[in-house]
C-alpha cells in the first residue's frame, strides 16, 4: 500500500527538486526539402520564452545557411526562420549539419529531411551530440522520431509526473491504480489526438496554467484524505484522473504544435508520439514503485504524512502563479 508515512517524507524531499520551468523543455525543429539542382528550402523553428530565444545556428558543411534567412518571424513560444531554395554547395548526403550553440542548452532538435527520390530521413540532435553526417541511403519514415521525443516529453514534464506521484500516493489498491492509469492516459490521448490533428483548439498558455491548478486541485485532496476526510478525489480516483487527463492531452498537443506533424504520415507520427508518452509514463510508474517499496516497513512520524501533500500542492501553486502572470 503506498500509504506509508516514510513515502511521503521521501517524496517530500524529492519534490522540491523538480524543475521550476515543467512543460518549457521543448524541441526545436529543423526541416530540409531536398530540390532539384541542388537546392533546398530549409525551416526552423526553435523554442523560444516571449521574444527571447537562447542563440541556436543551424549550419549544414556545404555552406548553404550562411547566408541570411529568407524569412524571420516570431510567435508566441517560438521564433520560425526558413531559407528559400539555397545552394547546397554539393549534393545533400553526407553533408554535415550542426547547431551552434546546442551543447549549452537541455533542447532536443528534431531534424527531418524530406530527399528528391522521395525517401524521408529522420533523427533527433541532443546537446551532447550537436552534429550529425546525413545519411545516404535508404532511411525509415520521419515519423518515427516522433516516438522518441514522446518519451523525452513526458519525462521532461515536472507538472505531469508530479500529478502522476499525486494519483500514485493517493490510490492505495493496486487495481484502483491502474484503473485510474488507464482512465488518465485514455482522456490524454483523446485531447492529445484531437487537437493535434485541428480538430478543437485550446490557448496553450491558458492549458499550462490550468495544469498547474489540477496539481493543487489533487494535493487538497491528497491533505483531506490524509486527515480522514476523502472527497470525491479519493472516492472516485477514476473520474477525477479522466476529467484532468483531458486537459494534459492538451498540453501534450502544444509540444506537437510547436514543432508540426508530418503531411505524409501524420496518424502514424501521432500514434508513435502518444505511445512513447505512455512508454516514458510507465517507466516512470515504475521506477516510482521500485524506488518507494523498501520504505514501506520503516517507522516515521505521523506528522510526516502530510509533507508530501504540501510540498506538491507548494509546487503547482507557483507554477500555477506563475502561468497565471504570462496571461496577463
């Protein structure tokens, strides 16, 4: 049972060491479409906090982004430039590409190449690998990356996880839990599909800020329960993670937004990215569990039952703040 008064003071300790900035871990983006005699178009899109956007270079070893963008704009969370039929100085495999800067940065690039022959070449750049030769032959489709960022998403996201600790503590029998699991990721997954492929719209600065109000939602409970007073939260864990699984499926469409869905194999690059969101949620289910068990028989005060609560509640409540103040 993950009732244990050491588990919350565990959790307690471990919360306020989650990132301040939950959900601004965002891709950058980086799309060449390979053209005749070639030339390319090349767009990119990097995360960006207001007008301000750390300094990011894309730059491909035949020289064909060295020249000023054809196009710079900006829009909220992100700037966009892109390079209208450049010179690639030689033939596109095996050229080089880089992005000055991303070594002292925590953003992913996703890069999708979009070849002449029709072939589609896809992978992801990392700050501790900046640069990559493209590939000459023959590559899976660019949606699968999209899996992979999926998991980097959600394990990224301090306000999601701490709203899955929230149900974890709060949910004692271990078949409630995965009911409610279930329940969380099937709302998620309905929001996250829906928006992402225009269906319904929703103001992402509002969606982050309510985020954060469902963790402060959730925490009263968790304090109520604690002191032998469970609400509806604690009697209906299933409902309640449904209602808010719809609005973080909102937020998880954002991060698609930001970076767009591939034309030629949206469905699939949707289905690759809700399933590594659900990949890297289990995983951190798990390591939960795993982490928590041995604490379970040690003795603890009754007081500390209730540090874990506040501190989540504490948490979301500045990020909720937070948010709030970006509306304005």
């Amino acid at each position: 049972m993950i009732e244990r008064a050491w588990w919350w003071l565990w959790l307690a300790l471990l919360i306020p060491a989650l990132p301040v900035q939950a959900h601004e871990v965002r891709p950058a983006y980086l799309e060449i479409r390979e053209e005749p005699a070639q030339r390319a178009t090349v767009l990119w899109k990097q995360p960006a906090v207001g007008s301000l956007a750390v300094r990011l270079v894309p730059r491909l070893s035949g020289g064909a982004l060295e020249r000023e963008p054809d196009v710079f704009s900006a829009a909220p969370g992100f700037v966009i430039a892109r390079w209208d039929h450049v010179d690639l100085g030689g033939p596109l495999p095996g050229q080089t590409l880089a992005i000055e800067g991303l070594e002292r940065t925590i953003t992913d690039v996703l890069v999708v190449v979009h070849r002449l022959d029709g072939q589609d070449w896809q992978e992801i750049l990392k700050p501790r690998r900046a640069r990559i030769v493209l590939a000459t032959g023959a590559e899976a489709p660019a949606a699968t990356a999209y899996g992979r960022l999926g998991v980097e998403h959600i394990l990224g996201g301090s306000d999601h996880l701490l709203f899955v600790f929230g149900l974890l503590l709060l949910v004692g029998d271990r078949w409630q839990l995965l009911r409610t699991v279930t329940a969380f990721t099937l709302a998620h997954s309905i929001t996250l599909a829906a928006t992402a492929t225009g269906l319904v719209r929703a103001p992402s600065a509002l969606v982050e800020a309510l985020v954060a109000l469902s963790i402060v939602v959730l925490a009263v409970e968790l304090v109520h329960a604690r002191s032998g007073r469970p609400a509806l939260t604690a009697q209906r864990p299933e409902l309640i993670a449904f209602v808010f699984g719809l609005l973080h499926g909102f937020a998880f469409a954002g991060a698609l937004a930001e970076i767009g869905l591939p034309a030629q194999a949206l469905w699939l690059a949707l289905l690759l990215f809700n399933v590594g969101v659900e990949i890297g949620q289990l995983l951190f289910i798990g390591a939960a569990l795993a982490m928590l068990w041995p604490l379970r028989r040690w003795p603890a005060p009754s007081w500390t039952r209730q540090l874990a609560p506040y501190a989540i509640g504490t948490c979301a409540a500045a990020w909720f703040v937070e948010r709030l103040a970006a509306l304005a």
